[in-house]
C-alpha cells in the first residue's frame, strides 16, 4: 500500500507534466513545482525513518524539481543535508554521492 505522502507527490508530478504538456508555461507552474519538491523530501524523510533506501529516490526528485522551479538555495540546501547522510552510508555511499554531485553540476549548484 502506498503512503499518502509518496501518493502526493505522484500527483503533482503528473500535474505539472500534463500543465506544461497542455501548453502552459513553466512559470505557471513554478508553485507546483515548489510544493513537489517539498512532498519529494517529505516522502524521503519518511522513507528514511522507515530504513528505506528509495527515500534516495525522492531526494533526487526533490533536487530536480527544486532546481526546474528555479530555486537554488533550496537546491543547495538539500544537497547538502544529502551528501551528509550519504557520507554515513555504508553500501551504496560513492554511487549516492556521484548521483548527488551530477545533479549539483546539472542544476548549476
């Protein structure tokens, strides 16, 4: 069963794409994007209390759509809080961080 967190998330995800698919401009949607961002990372925190290692999956979602709604602080500020839990990982960490660090070069952060 899915959580209503990673439920909310989906939906606007799909909102914006269907937005922009429809032809509305990206600025239209910017507030859409600023509240997926925030569900990514609620989702992600969630997941990550639970001990679920796809919350590494809404971190990446959160950053991109931090960073399509233009709003590099916010990228950066994820980032950083997520190279810092990825440090402490014992599996997986290089592979967290070089995911990190191509979507910091991507977004320009």
């Amino acid at each position: 069963m899915r959580h209503p967190l990673d439920e909310r998330a989906q939906d606007l995800h799909w909102q914006i794409e269907d937005a922009v698919r429809a032809g509305k401009s990206a600025v239209s949607v910017v507030p859409l994007m600023q509240e997926a961002a925030r569900a990514y990372e609620d989702a992600a925190q969630r997941r990550f209390d639970d001990g679920d290692a796809f919350g590494w999956s809404d971190v990446y979602a959160a950053i991109t759509w931090w960073a399509r709604s233009d709003e590099t602080l916010e990228v950066k500020r994820v980032i950083a809080k997520a190279l810092a839990r990825a440090e402490q990982l014992t599996e997986g960490r290089d592979e967290v961080i070089a995911e990190i660090e191509s979507l910091r070069k991507w977004a320009g952060a």
